[in-house]
C-alpha cells in the first residue's frame, strides 16, 4: 500500500516543470498567507517552524545520513547563527529602516556558523563514529557555557525583546533556497564523495577522492544550514538563551532525520514536517480545538481523561513513536531513497539502461 | 623505461618489519606478479605503493615523481589505480555510482560550480556517465548499472572492482588477488581479461596472487617475497626452479 503510494507520488513528481511550479506557488502562498490570514497566526507560526526544522533536518542529513556520522552539535551551530545574527540586528545593522538587510544578518550568521563546522571538521580526519560524536557533544557544551558566561551576549539568562523580522516569505526563501543547494551538493562529485566516504573512507581515498577536502565542505556546508535555521528561529522566537540551544534541541533534529529517513532530502522534509505537526497535534489546547467539533457527549469525557493529560503524555507518545519506526523502518520512511522530483534529470536516465 | 622504481623500502608495524628492503623495477606496459607465502608482505608491498601505510624508509618513484609521503588519493590522481583482497566496494551505492566516484579528480569542477549546478557541472557530470557506462559494458556490468553493489553476486563484485579501478585512467594497475574464489574457468576468462585490458587502456600492471595457473600464464616477470624480504626476481621459467623459492614454498629440498 504505501509501495503503491509512493509510486503514484514519484511518478506525479516525475515531470520536469512540477518542482518549479509547486516553487512558484508556494512563494506566492507564502505571501498570501500571512497578507489575507488565510491561516490563523497560530498556523502560521507552525508553517514557519516547519520551514526552519527542514532547514535543520536537511542539515544534519548531510552529516548524520550522507555522510554517516554522528553529529550532536548541530543545536550549538544553531547557537552561533543565532546569537551572531542577533548581535547584527540589534547593535549593528539599522535593520528598522533597511529591512533588506536582515537576509543580510541572517547569511552572515550562516557563514560564522561554518567557520565554527570547520572546527569540528579537522578532528573527523582522524576520529569517526562513537569518538566523533563524542567530540561533537563538547563541541555543543563549548558553545552553551562560551555564551552563559559572556554577559556581552546576555549570559544564562539570554536575549530578550530581539525584533520579529523572520516573515513567511522569508522562511520559504530560506528554505527552498538551502535544500536546493543541499540538493546540488548531494549530486555532485562532492556528495557522491560524501557517500564513498561512508562506506568505505580508504577505498575513497585509493579512488582519488579528496577525503578532507570534502569533509571539509560537508561541514561547513551543513552548519552554515544550521546557522541560518539558528537566526530565522531567533527572529521569530525573539527571545534566545543559551538553554534553548541545548541538547535536546540536537536531539530533535536527531528524531527529525531519522523518522524521516537517512540519506533523503524528501526523508527530511517529510521527517521535519510530520515531527512538527505531530508535537502541535498532542498539545491539550491544540487537541482540544480539533476534537471541538465533536458532539459534547463525546468530547467531554475525552478532554477529562485524555487531553488534559496530553501535556504529559506527548513526551512518551513521541519517543514510542520513534522506537517503533527505528523498529519496523530502521532506516526512516525514506531511508536512501529520494523523491524522483529531487534527482537531476542526467542522473535519472544515467541509472536506467538505454 | 620504468614507470615505478622503489628502493629500499621498508615498513614496520611496532617491532615488526613487514617488509625490508624491497627493490622493484617496473617496466612501462610490464605485466608483473608478486608471490610469495601466507604473511609475506604482498598486501603491505601494495598499501606502501597507494600511500595507505607511509614507508618508514626508502624511496619509491612513479613516473619519476616521490610518492613516498603522499597521501593515497595524490597517489590516486597521479594515475595509480587498485583492487582489493577482501573486496572494498561502496556497498550500499549503486554499481554506477561505484564508478562515478572513482571519477573524484578527473571531475574538472569546482565547489561553487557543484553547489549551484553551473558552469562546468553539467558536461562535466555528463562525460563521468558516459565514461562511467563504457567501462560498464566492458565488464558486461550495464544490465545493473543501476543495483546496490553488496546486491551482486560475487564474480560480479570482482569485475566491478576493476571497472571502478579504470576509473581512475590509471597508468599503472595494481590487482590484489583478482582470482581469489574463482574456479578454473573462470580463472581462464581472467586471464583474457586482464590481457585485454592491459592493451586496450595501455595498462602496467602489477598482480598478487596465488593461483600459480594466472601468475605463470600471463605475467612476464615475477617477484617473490617471503618474511617481507625479496627472494628472487625473474622470468616464470627461471622462478620455477629457482631453489630459494621451492624452499619458501615447499619446505627445505634435500639435495637442493
């Protein structure tokens, strides 16, 4: 059933013109939406962080799926996107009368975000696996305590009052623009090393790939991503402390990537998106409001017994959830597979025979 | 005219040597073999010329240029390509992509231009296809171009190897046991195979391996190692009834 299911979507995905038009659309919508209140603000909020989770999931995909690795960092990266992009719009840029240099703040937290992956990058040259994943979690805890200690960047108690400049469109800028390039990467000689590399890091070596180059770039690829989910989620939360950005925000992403499915694009933006709507859907008052239309002799007993509860359970519901899809689907639901919308047209027909 | 000179080299692991004092002269279009016992330091003999192990001493020179001290994927790109023993390919990738890899330095882009998918990119990714389904159907490997590599069955898996290792344009060709597990018939195909491939990419070629049938039927030179030292170096008729070989080989001849 869902083989089948699959199928039909891949082959909808099939034609060349759908991905720019769904592009084109969505833009649009992503105007629209916030300019008509097509969807209350409380939806919109959670389209957003949709937009800002792919960013992330794709990001650690790099690492945690292409690239085999086990990065925990990512939620420190985010750190650095975010706190560099703050400092940018709240003292530096004038970004109350030039609103167009916020994109601006956001890829320079980006790129701060990279140089800080180029860190973790040299010791993946000499350590892999448990070690490495090791050496990522100091990594996050460096940046965490770096931040609760410098009072210049509002230590423990963080930054509050930052402007709400992350609009929709802006988010689906982002967004499409980063799984694009991502996408890119991925099919490339560099993505296609990311992968050798996972396999088999001598035999890419012997086969001329420039292991280190391309960790390199992998790197710095995937936590430039995180950066600017890091200063899109700050301009939207406007409040970031250094206690958002700890482990379980890692852990998130980590759930992201790995419901939706190792080593696909499609994985995780299906794994960010569901993981998104279904933290939503188990909130009490978010229940609460979709179950309302039930008749009272129906919704009454589930509000007392059930979703008053939910704000407890949903923290059990949600690892259930993942042991059962690591269980039944150990790769994620897209586990090394890819939407045939994704895959460049050369690559498509290269791996069909003539 | 050699094409690779070693001199001298040697390798320890801790205390231990693996190898001493290895000399070799690699003629250009030369096909050699390297025997010799279980333990003799073949592999090692390998993993120093492609940069896996860095020499502890000596000197090796391909085309005239010091690879000792180069990391294996300089060596890659200087034109040396490899098979393995146990055989190492990407597993979980597709038979294509396999080949497509080892395609890493000849691919003639930058990281800007794959990133954006401009410039170079497109004709570039489209020759590495190309290129990439010829040696393919070389090896009559086309119909599953497009399976995972730990799918195929095992002689497959050999043939794939060497597709991959022509990947690379190598100059020079350095095979680990390429009939390990095969029957005689199949040890037979190899032969024409490796001959053939030897002429049509101008190939030197360097082999272990076992199989006295494959070494003695096709190699022109033959070296033989034991405890990491060199025992003889000679044509197949002047290493068979070489003494110190029998005796490596054989245990101590009485009257030898």
């Amino acid at each position: 059933m869902s083989v089948l299911l699959i199928k039909q979507w891949n082959s909808l995905l099939e034609n060349d013109w759908l991905v720019p038009v769904l592009l084109t659309l969505g833009f649009g919508l992503s105007f629209a939406i916030p300019e008509y209140n097509l969807f209350s603000v409380y939806v919109q909020l959670i389209m957003m962080y949709i937009g800002i989770n792919i960013i992330l999931a794709v990001s650690l995909n790099l690492v945690n799926g292409y690239m085999g690795e086990f990065s925990l960092a990512h939620a420190g990266f985010m750190a650095v996107g975010a706190y560099s992009s703050v400092l940018l719009t709240m003292k530096v840029l004038p970004v109350a009368d030039y609103p167009l240099l916020f994109p601006c703040a956001v890829f320079i937290g980006g790129v701060v975000a990279a140089l800080l992956g180029m860190i973790i990058a040299v010791p993946s040259f000499k350590v892999r696996g448990d070690y490495l994943a090791i050496i990522t979690l100091a990594f996050l805890m460096i940046v965490k305590s770096m931040i609760e200690n410098i009072d210049f960047m509002g230590g423990p108690r963080g930054i509050p009052g930052i402007m709400k400049l992350t609009t929709m469109p802006w988010v689906f800028f982002w967004t499409a623009t980063l799984v694009w390039i991502v996408r890119n990467f991925v099919f490339s000689k560099y993505g296609r090393a990311v992968m050798a590399i996972r396999e088999d890091e001598i035999a890419s070596d012997l086969m001329s790939v420039d292991t280190k180059k391309v960790k390199f770039f992998a790197f710095m690829l995937s936590s430039f991503c995180a950066g600017i989910a890091g200063a899109l989620f700050a301009h939207l939360l406007q409040f970031i402390s250094p206690r958002i950005f700890d482990i379980t925000k890692s852990t998130d992403i980590l759930i992201m990537v790995y419901l939706g499915g190792i080593a696909s694009l499609g994985g995780s933006i299906l794994g960010a998106t569901i993981y998104t709507v279904l933290l939503e859907i188990l909130r009490p008052s978010t229940m609460a409001a979709l179950l309302s239309w039930l008749p009272s002799f129906m919704f009454d007993p589930l509000q007392a017994h059930l979703i008053t509860h939910l704000g407890t359970w949903r923290m059990v519901i949600m690892p259930l959830a993942l042991i059962m899809v690591m269980l039944y689907w150990p790769r994620g639901v897209m586990g090394l597979r890819e939407f045939r919308g994704f895959i460049p047209r050369a690559h498509k027909q290269a791996h069909h025979h003539n | 005219m050699t094409i690779l000179i070693a001199n001298k080299v040697g390798h320890k692991f801790g205390g231990l040597s693996a190898v001493t004092d290895f000399n070799l002269n690699l003629h250009y279009g030369e096909l050699m073999g390297i025997i010799g016992p279980n333990g003799a330091g073949k592999t090692t003999v390998f993993n120093l010329i492609t940069g896996v192990y860095q020499a502890s001493e000596g000197s090796m020179r391909f085309k005239g240029i010091e690879i000792v001290g180069k990391r294996p994927n300089q060596i890659a790109a200087l034109r040396i390509g490899r098979t393995f023993q146990n055989i190492r390919l990407f597993r979980e990738l597709s038979v294509l992509d396999n080949v497509r890899i080892a395609h890493y330095a000849q691919a003639n882009y930058g990281i800007l231009e794959g990133l954006l998918h401009l410039g170079r990119y497109q004709k570039e990714e489209q020759r590495i296809i190309n290129n990439s389904r010829y040696l393919l159907s070389i090896f009559k490997l086309e119909q599953v171009a497009g399976e995972l590599a730990k799918n195929l069955p095992y002689g497959l898996q050999r043939r794939l190897e060497i597709a991959r290792a022509l990947a690379i344009s190598p100059e020079l060709l350095l095979l680990d046991e390429p009939a390990a597990g095969m029957n005689p018939h199949e040890i037979d195909q190899l032969m024409l195979l490796i001959q053939w491939i030897r002429q049509e990419f101008n190939l030197t070629i360097l082999l272990i391996e076992h199989q006295m049938k494959l070494v003695m039927g096709i190699c022109e030179r033959i070296q033989v190692l034991d405890f990491g030292e060199t025992l003889a170096v000679g044509t197949p008729d002047m290493i068979q009834n070489h003494s110190k070989v029998l005796e490596a080989y054989l245990g101590e001849v009485p009257g030898g």
